[in-house]
C-alpha cells in the first residue's frame, strides 16, 4: 500500500519518487505528508526503447554530456550555476 510506503520518509526531506505510468490512480493520504513535510513525484522516463533511441540519436549526432565533478560544499553554487545558464 502506498501510504505505508509514505509513512517511512524521513520527515521534511523524505520524496517517494514513482517511474513510469499506472494504469489506476493511488488513494493517498495527504495529511501525513503535509505534517511531515515528504512529497511524491513521478517521472515519465519513456521505458528502455524510448531510452536507446536516445542514446542511438545522441551518437549518431556526436551528441555528449557535460560532466563537472564538484566537492560537497560547492553544491549550491553549482546549482545557482546552473540555474542561471538556463
């Protein structure tokens, strides 16, 4: 059941992250997360074709990501960083 899932976040950083679609909506009890500060989110990530076919492209198109590897406490410039390049 989704709201036992729920209820083992850590509070005010806990985040239930659900891939893909369902094919019925989950009954959620919106209390909880609203007192404990934990939210659920979801991504729709297209599955391992959609994914290869991306991969396939950025090849074929000499497409590659931009990798910097940062300390700890350079976190939030990094994202301020980001944020404004966007």
């Amino acid at each position: 059941e989704i709201n036992g899932i729920i209820s083992t976040l850590k509070a005010y950083t806990g985040v239930l992250v659900l891939i893909g679609g369902i094919p019925q909506p989950y009954a959620m009890a919106g209390f909880p997360m609203i007192f404990n500060g934990t939210r659920v989110e979801g991504s729709l990530i297209g599955g391992c074709a959609l994914t290869q076919e991306m991969l396939d492209f950025c090849h074929a198109h000499k497409i590659s990501p931009e990798i910097e590897i940062i300390h700890a406490k350079d976190a939030e410039a990094a994202l301020h960083k980001l944020h404004d390049s966007s």
